[in-house]
C-alpha cells in the first residue's frame, strides 16, 4: 500500500509539472485593442483572439476582412497595428535573418511603432518583397503576394528589396517617403506615398492610441477553441517563401494525419515539395524486406525544378 501510495505521489507531481509547463507561456506580445473579429493559430490550433490574450513566439495572428483594428504590444516596447484581412507571424524563427525579427508580414496591413528610437536589429520586419533592417521610429506597410508597399511615417527605414534577379538589394526610404515593389520585381522610391495608398490606409492607423498593456497585467486570458484547422485555411503559410514554409514541417504534420488534409497536401506537392519526405519517407532494406510483396505506395510525380529551393 505504501508503495502504491509513493508511485501515486510520483504521478501526480509529474502530471502537475506537465499541467504548470503547458500553461507557462513565453509571452512575446499582447493583444490590446481588438475591434472585429481575428484569430490566433498555436502550434497546430485555432483560437478566437481576444483583448489581453498573450501571443507567444511563431505564433500566427489574423484578422477578417470587417476587422477595424488589432493593436499588439510588445514585452519590452513596440506596438503592431494589423488592418482588415492580414496575415502574421509574431517572432519568426527566419534562417539568416537572426533573432531579431519582430513580425513576418504574409498579406495585408500592418504599422510597426518602436518606442526607443535609431533600435536596430538583423530584420524587424520581414515579408516576401523586402525584409526592414532598420527603424528610427514607426512605418506603415502593405504587402500582397510579390509586391508591397512601404511608408516611412515619421523616420528613414532601411530595406533590403528583392531584386528582378531575386537577390535582397540595400534601399533607404527617408522620412515622409514611400517605397513601391512591384510583381515584376521593380521597384520605386517616390518623395510622399501616391494618392491610391493615402486612400486605402486604414483608417485607424492614423489615430494616436495610448498604450493599454498595464490593463492586462498579471491577467491569464482563456481563449475559445476556433474549430479544426483545414489545407484551405493554411494553404497561404504552406506555399509561403521556403525561409518561412519550412518551419511548418514539424509544426503541421499532425495535421497531415486528416485524411482530406492529406489529399490537398499531396494534390498540390508542386507548392510545397518538402512535405514530400514527411508524407513518403524512405523506407529501410529491412522494412522493405520484412513486406514481401508489397508494392510500395504510389508517389505524386514533382519535377527537379518544384524540388529546388
């Protein structure tokens, strides 16, 4: 009895230190101001955002398309406002871009404010078109697909710009300027931002918003499950430049065990041809040799050049 009673102990302290690391977040920033509706995606998990929620590292955020508004604040400093229908990963994780990125822009509206000013870091922002390298103080950007649009709100913003030949180009934006990068890989620097940007810059952007964080200090917010995350709903991450879709390997193959997200995932291999490996790994001599017989499994037909990097 007494040393079922100690096993029992054993047991539970384990499944109380489980309990306490699952709900350790590493907070990296917090939703302050949320007006519409948006959603958070941990891991492999939907939730429905909420005021004061706290957003961890390589967590993705998005508001819908009625979305006015949804305002994070950094631990440390720093707001990010994100406008309708936007799409962003807090704290990537970015092969050569160091560990200073703040936020991965895949689409839509976004305004990076820094509280200290001349903050440098490897890349603060980063998107496909262009990677930001430094910022005295606040800018506004729009991005979608291969082209983005960038203003420089109220300080010089260094940019690295994807070329036409694909390769990142030096490209300062002084302050008041506005940077275009268009599909066909040109791009412009004008002295003010054209008139169709002025025009459909979120309204809310140009509000001065004092900092609501202290409000939820100390809070633990618990957000509502969303729903199953489907191939559709994930396609625009999967099919993102390789720097960012890799790191969904390991983060999404659970969701390769549904069987319709399976089939979308094979049906477009061409997008993503690394998740060929994680669908058909390579069988061993020894596995082949224990099933006598049996013909392996069919592969998706990907060119040499969907395999490329």
């Amino acid at each position: 009895m007494k040393r079922l009673s100690a096993r029992l102990v054993v047991i539970l302290a384990c499944a109380l230190a489980g309990a306490g690391a699952s709900h350790a977040r590493e907070r990296a920033a917090t939703i302050t101001i949320l007006d519409g509706q948006a959603t958070l995606i941990h891991a492999a998990t939907r939730l429905l955002a909420k005021e004061g929620a706290a957003i961890e590292a390589e967590d993705i955020v998005e508001t819908s398309s009625s979305s006015a508004l949804m305002r994070l604040e950094f631990d440390g400093g720093g707001t990010l406002d994100l406008g309708p229908a936007s799409r962003v990963m807090i704290r990537p994780q970015l092969a050569s871009a160091g560990n200073g990125v703040l936020v991965y822009v895949l689409e839509g509206w976004a305004k990076l404010t820094l509280d200290k000013p001349g903050e440098q870091g490897p890349v603060l922002l980063a998107c496909a078109p262009l990677d930001v390298t430094g910022l005295a103080r606040e800018l506004v950007v729009h991005v979608k697909g291969m082209e983005a649009e960038l203003f420089a709100e109220s300080a010089p913003v260094q940019t690295l710009v994807m070329n036409k030949a694909g390769k990142p180009e030096p490209t300062k934006v002084d302050k008041g300027a506005f940077l275009a990068r268009r599909a066909d890989g040109s791009v412009s620097v004008t002295p003010r931002p054209v008139p169709a940007f002025i025009q459909a810059v979120p309204r809310a952007f140009m509000d001065t918003l004092p900092s609501r964080l202290a409000l939820f200090k100390g809070k633990d917010i618990k957000l509502d499950a969303g729903g199953k995350l489907s191939y559709d709903e994930t396609q625009a991450w999967l099919n993102a430049e390789p720097r960012l879709r890799t790191r969904f390997l390991a983060r999404w193959k659970p969701l390769a065990q549904d069987e319709p997200f399976r089939r979308a995932l094979v049906a477009q291999m061409a997008l993503h041809p690394e998740w060929h490996k994680v669908l058909f790994p390579p069988q061993s001599a020894g596995q082949l040799a224990s099933q006598p017989g049996r013909k392996p499994a069919p592969h998706p037909v990907i060119s040499s050049e969907a395999l490329k990097p």
